[in-house]
C-alpha cells in the first residue's frame, strides 16, 4: 500500500472566464471544487491507476469535512489527524489562456499537533506502508525539518520514501542523515539548490547531480516539462524523450509522474519501467481538464512513445 501525505492540503476552487477584469464584478458560470493538494493530487492519480493507495495529512474545520466526503465519493481510503486550524482555499482564475493563482497561507499547526501527528504515523500509518510519497508545502507551525523527521521514521522501518517539495524543507531533507529514496525538482528547483545556472545540457546535468549535497539520494528525476526529464539512480544516468501532446491543463503533471515513481516503487519495477510509467502519467494528466485526474485508456499509447537511454 502507497501512503500519502498531504500537511497543507486544500480546497481547490477554479472560476472560468473568458475575461478576467480588474477593479470591476466577473461573475462566473462554470466553477470546480476538488480536494486539493499536492499529495491528493498523488492520491487520485493511483486510485485511478487501480494501486492500493491512503491518504492522511492534517485536516481542520469545514473544508476538511469538505476534502474527506470528496475522497469519500471516489472510493479512496483516508486516515487524517484533525487539527484545530481550518483547512485553506487556493483559487484559481482561468482567462484567456492565463492562470491567475490566490493561495491561502492555510493553518497554523501547534506543537503539540506537530508531535501528536508523527506519533499517529508511527503507530497507525507506517505499519500499513509500503512506500510513503509526501509532497506540497509545510503549513506554518511546523518545522522546516518535518519532511526529513518523517522519512527517518520510514527508513527506520525500511519504507521507500518520496519527497516532492522545494525551499527550505526540501533543503533540510537533503542535509538530514537519513536521505529520502526520491526527490523529483525541477531544473529551476534544482539550480536553487546547488547555487548554479545549468541548462538542460546532459554534462551539465550530470555535473548538477555530482554535488555532494545529493549524496546518499537513490533516484534523483529532474523534470524538464515538455523535453522529458534527466534521471540519476545509483551511479546510472537517463535521458527521457518524451512525445509531443497537446496540452490542456499542466497542472498537476508533477504530481502524476510522483504517483508514478511511487507505483513503479511498490512493484519493484526496472529503471527504465519507473522512468516511463512516471512519465506517461504526467503527460495523461496534462491531457485533461481536471487536475489529478488521468484517463487510463490512453496509457499503452503513450507509454510505447517514450524513450529512456542511458547517457
């Protein structure tokens, strides 16, 4: 069973408009609500790829209510730890081939919730897990080191671990003893990372992944959006080629390709199967509408396209 994490979940609500206009009234007629989060992203993306999948995370007030019977009607099992704060709104306003974003910060997270929540893990959650996948942002209260507490709580029990984030909390997970078994940044994450300014060149991707601050990472998957993505797992490197798609909503592709690697992870598929399968989800994810969703049918088509050479 693929554990997932989403600490910040939210209620993602989009308005679709044909024009956005400022200091003025845009009313909206087309609307969507879905739970949120990069983590429920994950979670829908394996549910519907048939894996074995719980979601947990820390949920508050209403729009937690809101995200569990979501869940709840799409048949996915759920296992969160209720706090005091509410749960956030993000908004998204879709115009004329923009995306305006409106994110709330979301709860503050007590310290006794922070420490109550990693007891609930390792007494209720880990023992369940095969592979753990946590993604998204840190919401306030915690600390950045939280991400990196957890994946040695999974290491402790020899659980595979994913770790989908940026900033601070991923730079704690990287400086931490115990390392995650996948981080997925892309090039721009990655160049904040090691302080430099790499193209998408193959030598210099590997220069990038030499550094020593991934030393001790088992698969580190770059993504470079429409070109593919640049793999390094052990001392092996791959080059994924991708299909040209036409594209509808990216949003939430990252996401896709996590819950493939977390799929890929649980079936102790090959190097090449992993880069492919992450891939191809990713790319049926920016296929549709609706973010974290993917449409099944398509995926022996687009799964045969893609290339994965060792360089």
């Amino acid at each position: 069973m693929i554990l997932t994490l989403t600490l910040n979940p939210s209620v993602d609500i989009s308005y679709h408009l044909d024009q956005f206009k400022l200091d003025t009234v845009n009313r909206v007629s087309q609307i969507g609500k879905t739970a949120g989060g990069k983590g429920l992203n994950v979670t829908r993306v394996l549910s519907e790829l048939g894996d074995e999948v719980l979601a947990s995370g820390l949920l508050g007030g209403e729009l937690g209510t809101f995200i569990e019977s979501q869940l709840d009607s799409n048949q996915i099992q759920r296992n969160f730890y209720h706090i005091q704060g509410q749960t956030r709104n993000c908004i998204a306003i879709l115009h004329e081939g923009q995306q305006t974003e409106i994110l709330e910060q979301g709860p503050t997270v007590s310290t006794d919730e922070a420490t109550e929540f990693k007891t609930y893990l390792e007494t209720q959650l880990l023992n369940r897990a095969q592979v753990v996948a946590m993604s998204g942002s840190l919401p306030k209260g915690l600390e950045t080191s939280y991400y990196a507490d957890i994946v040695a709580l999974a290491a402790a029990r020899d659980i595979p671990t994913i770790v989908d984030s940026s900033g601070a909390s991923l730079e704690s997970v990287l400086n931490a003893q115990v390392k995650p078994t996948v981080i997925k940044p892309n090039i721009d994450e990655l160049n904040q990372l090691i302080n430099l300014n790499i193209s998408e060149d193959v030598h210099e991707l590997k220069v990038a992944l030499e550094q020593p601050i991934f030393e001790g990472i088992e698969w580190i998957i770059v993504s470079l959006g429409s070109k593919g993505a640049f793999a390094k797992h052990h001392h092996k490197y791959y080059r994924v080629n991708i299909p040209t798609i036409e594209v509808v909503n990216p949003v939430g592709s990252g996401d896709s390709t996590v819950a493939g690697i977390a799929s890929a992870l649980l079936h102790h598929e090959s190097d090449e199967d992993l880069l492919k399968k992450a891939n191809t989800l990713g790319m049926l994810n920016a296929q549709e509408k609706q973010t974290g969703h993917i449409n099944i049918a398509h995926y022996d088509q687009l799964y045969q396209q893609i290339k994965v050479v060792e360089v």
